[in-house]
C-alpha cells in the first residue's frame, strides 16, 4: 500500500469515532436529562407523600394536586391542597380547607425556619382569603379576607375585609407581639338576627369580658379601621339585608396597650347608630 493510500484512511477513521463519540455524548446527555426527570418526579412524590403523611398524623387528611420546589430559592410551592380534619369536631367548625396556591420560603437562620408564606384563593366553612402575604416579624398584607357567622346566624358573611395590613415593630414585651401599624379596611359588617330573635351583637359583654382578660394580646402604635358600610338582617322575616353606608374611620395613635377596649366601645357605637338609622 502506497503512501498516499495510507494517508487517505486517516481522516475516515477519525471521521468514523468523532461520529461515534458524538452520538456517546448524545446519549450520555439524553440519559442524564431523563434522570434528572425521573429524579425530580420521585423527589416531588416523596416529598408530597411525606408532607401528607405528616398531616394525616396531625389529624388532617390531606390531597396536594401539585408541588413544585427550588433548592436555589430555598422554597416549595403547593397546588390545588385540600385539607378535611379527621377529627369530628373539627370537621363540623372548619369543614374542608382548600388553597389553590401556597408558597413557602424557609429561612435556616430562624428557629421556625419560615422566610416567607404567600397564600391565594384559600376558603373553608369559617370563610374565605384572596391574598395572604407574610414575611414573619416584618409583615403581614392581606386581600379579600371573609369571616362567616355562625350557622345560627345564617353561616353568611360576616365580616368582608378589603385589606389588612400590619408592619411589626421591635419587641416590647416578652410573649407579645408589637405592631407599628395595623391597618384594616372593613367593606362590610354583617349583623344578624336569629329566628330566636338574638343579634349576634346581643353577645358584646362577652366580648368586653374578654377583652379585658387578654394580657397577651399584641401591642399596636398606630391602629386604623374604615369601615364602610354596615348591614343588618333578620331571618325571622322573609327580606334582604338592609345596608347602611357608614364610611367611618376608627384610629388610635401611641397607646399600644389600652387600645383594646377603646377601640370596642367606638365599634360599638358605630354599630349603634348604623342601627337607629335601619330603624331596629
């Protein structure tokens, strides 16, 4: 064999492995990718298992219809949840809790080890929540917010929150939380009369009572409440609610612990004179 013919086989015998080196490469590159798929199914499964394994021994039966998670973020994000309490009782005041989005950060330099929750389109039988935004011991922003009445009060809402907002302050007090500012904006109160004939504001020296044994409760710089417009229906009577707009503001300004009581009687008397002008 000549020289030239020798020559000649060369650039085919390197053209033949780089051929076949870059197919290896290919295939090393589809199966890693594959596994990492597969990897990060299993990881989803295992960790959406544990998570409702973990509910279910706190007394929850839970289904999740979607997860996701980044280990550069540090934080999970839940689909479609919902919750039934196994136990009676707890099923019959919560019934069954769904979220359609929850989102956690965690922050390993905190003892809880929570850096962020974000929650949207959560409801349950004590009401409803568009919007839930908290950085812990910083901030709590919250949208859409629905209190229920007691079903002996016609299980309707009762309390219809635009907004809360509330910005924490340093500590104060040991065991108590301290706000600079708690902000709420009240769409509507719902007042109502059981076929009994009690309004669910007949229960307001209760409430006093209460209020004047809470040592615990958070200390506030500045407290606001707009309140709108106030409703008032009786279910003895066949008739829609009749509204009544208020457009009141309650603020109390540096009295982060007496404030409590304050704040009652003024809501109080708003509910009052809402009442005389609906003519109960």
């Amino acid at each position: 064999m000549s020289e030239s013919d020798a020559n000649s086989t060369v650039p085919a015998t390197q053209s033949k492995w780089g051929k076949w080196l870059g197919i290896g490469c290919g295939g090393v590159i589809v199966l890693s990718l594959i596994g990492l798929i597969a990897l990060n199914w299993g990881i989803k499964r295992v960790i959406v298992g544990k998570i409702e394994t973990g509910l279910e021994a706190k007394g929850w039966k839970a289904e999740i219809g979607g997860f996701d998670y980044s280990i550069a973020s540090k934080e999970v994000k839940l689909r479609d949840f919902v919750g039934v309490p196994t136990d009676a009782k707890q099923l019959a005041e919560r019934g069954e809790i769904q979220v359609a989005h929850a989102r956690v950060q965690f922050d390993t330099s905190r003892n809880d080890k929570l850096g962020a929750l974000d929650i949207r389109g959560a409801q349950a039988r004590f009401g409803k929540l568009d919007e839930l935004k908290l950085v812990p011991d910083k901030s709590i922003a919250v949208k859409g917010l629905v209190f229920n009445n007691p079903a002996e009060f016609g299980g309707g809402p009762l309390l219809d929150f635009k907004e809360i907002r509330i910005e924490y302050g340093p500590e104060l007090e040991r065991g108590r939380d301290h706000f600079k500012v708690l902000h709420m904006e009240l769409s509507r109160l719902n007042i109502v009369k059981n076929k009994q004939g009690l309004w669910l504001t007949d229960l307001s020296p209760k409430a006093q009572d209460s209020i004047r044994n809470n040592d615990k409760g958070p200390t506030i710089d500045r407290l606001t409440i707009q309140i709108g417009e106030i409703a008032f229906q009786d279910l003895s009577v066949d008739r829609p609610p009749q509204v009544i707009p208020m457009n009141r503001t309650i603020q109390v300004d540096r009295n982060p612990k007496d404030y409590a009581l304050g704040v009652f009687f003024q809501l109080v008397g708003v509910v009052a004179e809402a009442k005389r002008k609906a003519g109960y």
